[in-house]
C-alpha cells in the first residue's frame, strides 16, 4: 500500500470517527467551543442559572502552570465574565476524572493564576470549577450539584468566592438544562433541541472547513498518544534502570538521579518501596 493510499484509509476511518463524536466527548467539545464565545456563553448561562451573564473571553486547551515544579493542568474551556468571575469548564467521560481533590486542585489553580504579586487576597476573583460528567455521579438524580464550603459551626456559607458545579450528563429534565444535557450526548446535529449547538456541530462534521479542522485534531490526538507511549516506555525503562542500581546498593541517590534521569522523589519513592519488600 502506498503513501497516498494510507493517507487516504486512515482519513476515511477519521471521517467515521468524527460521525461518532458528541460535545460530551473532550476532543469535540473543545472545538466546539473553540473562537465561540456565543456558544460559550450560551451554555454557562444555562448550567449556573445565570440568564445574564456575559462572556467576555474564552480560551480551549488553556495551560495553567505559575509554580515551578508543580503540577500543570490544561483546561478544557477557560473563561472570564464582564464582572472578571472565572470559569473552568470541564468534560469528564469517567467518574474518574472527577474526583473531588481534581477539583479542589483545579480551583486553587485557578486562584494560583488570578492573584499576582502585590494584589491583596480580597482581589481574588469568584472562581467556577465546572464538571459536566457523562453520568450521574452522585446517583441522586439531580440536575446540578453544588459545593460550597459551609463553617459548619455557624452553618453560613464561608464565602471564599469558590463554587464547584457537577453537571448530571444524564439528567433530561423538561428544562433547558436538561435539554442542553441531551444535546451534549448528541451525534447528529438534526437530533439537538438548540440551534446555537446544533450549528457548531455541523459546521465541525459537515462543512469542509469544519471536517478539515476536526481531521487535523484526530491526527494530533494520535501523534500524542503515540509520543504518549514512547514516554511511557522510556519511563518503565529508566524506573528499572534505578531500582537496579538501588539494589545494587552501592550507588548514591544523587548518582542514581543522573543516571535514570528521575526525580529525587521519584528515586526516594523507589527505595522506601525496596525497605518495605
């Protein structure tokens, strides 16, 4: 088979691939968001019950990392509104993905990156971490679920700006919630309660333009995944290349982190693991 042929089986399997895909699936939903403020705003209206709320910014695939050494994460949707509130908006496909300390972790990066140096803490802004999750992940068959933190001796909100929404992907309630909810789990443009999502999605799986963009992603999807794996195996190599030598027992760390290129950590972990066998 040549080249050409490959090229063109493997955008025949992409254009399958792409029929398949819903906004409840990450890849698709950044796209849809992507440059659409609109739709943006559109959304968030309906999930936080704020009928007038403005989008002024909204960026895919958004970096966050200002602490050397710490943890990055990349937002799925980032925005900010006219009144400079944050939000995070998240597609979890696995309760997995959702754990509660992801989401803490989320909010305090959101506040890591909205407080420069010199600003008091009362300039914080109110941050929204949003987790739309393909299941109910409560099982309590509720639309939303809100954390907040309480003082529980007074039984008052703490009032620290911070709100987590969980979003019910399968909640279908004769509301717009419910609806946008739908929609989410839609493949077929023809099938979406909303216009504004149901444009996107066929300009994304339908217009040349839109196909072509989709296309490039899945062809970036795969470049990482198999980078992904060469990490991986690069990785499991150098992990068994530093518990040899700590079982050798006659090398120092500092020799044993040169030499596999871990972290100290990540050798100091290795050999706590070793006294522990």
């Amino acid at each position: 088979m040549t080249t050409k042929e490959q090229a063109d089986k493997q955008r025949q399997k992409d254009l399958e691939r792409l029929k398949k895909l819903r906004p409840i699936d990450d890849d698709f939903m950044r796209c849809l968001f992507k440059d659409n403020i609109p739709l943006a705003e559109f959304a968030l209206r309906i999930i936080t019950g704020k009928r007038d709320l403005v989008i002024t910014s909204c960026e895919t695939q958004k970096d966050m990392k200002r602490l050397v050494g710490a943890r990055s994460i990349c937002l799925d949707a980032y925005g900010m509104d006219a009144a400079g509130k944050k939000y995070d908006l998240e597609i979890q496909r696995q309760d997995k993905g959702a754990d509660p300390h992801r989401a803490r972790y989320h909010s305090s990066v959101l506040d890591v990156e909205n407080l420069h140096s010199g600003q008091e803490f009362e300039e914080l802004p109110e941050t929204y971490v949003i987790f739309i999750i393909e299941k109910d992940f409560y099982g309590k068959g509720k639309p939303v679920y809100s954390i907040e933190r309480m003082n529980l001796d007074t039984g008052k909100p703490f009032g620290d700006g911070e709100h987590i929404l969980y979003v019910n992907g399968e909640y279908r309630g004769d509301s717009d919630l419910g609806r946008l909810m739908h929609d989410f789990n839609c493949a077929n443009a023809n099938d979406m309660h909303f216009e504004e999502m149901a444009k996107r999605t066929r300009y994304l799986k339908e217009s040349p333009e839109g196909v072509s963009r989709m296309c490039e992603v899945l062809e970036d999807m795969r470049k990482e995944s198999l980078e992904e794996g060469r990490k991986q195996g690069r990785k499991e190599e150098m992990t068994q290349t530093a518990q040899r030598m700590l079982d050798a027992g006659i090398y120092e760390l500092e020799e044993v982190v040169k030499i596999s290129t871990l972290s100290l950590e990540e050798v100091m972990q290795l050999k706590a693991k070793q006294k522990d066998n």
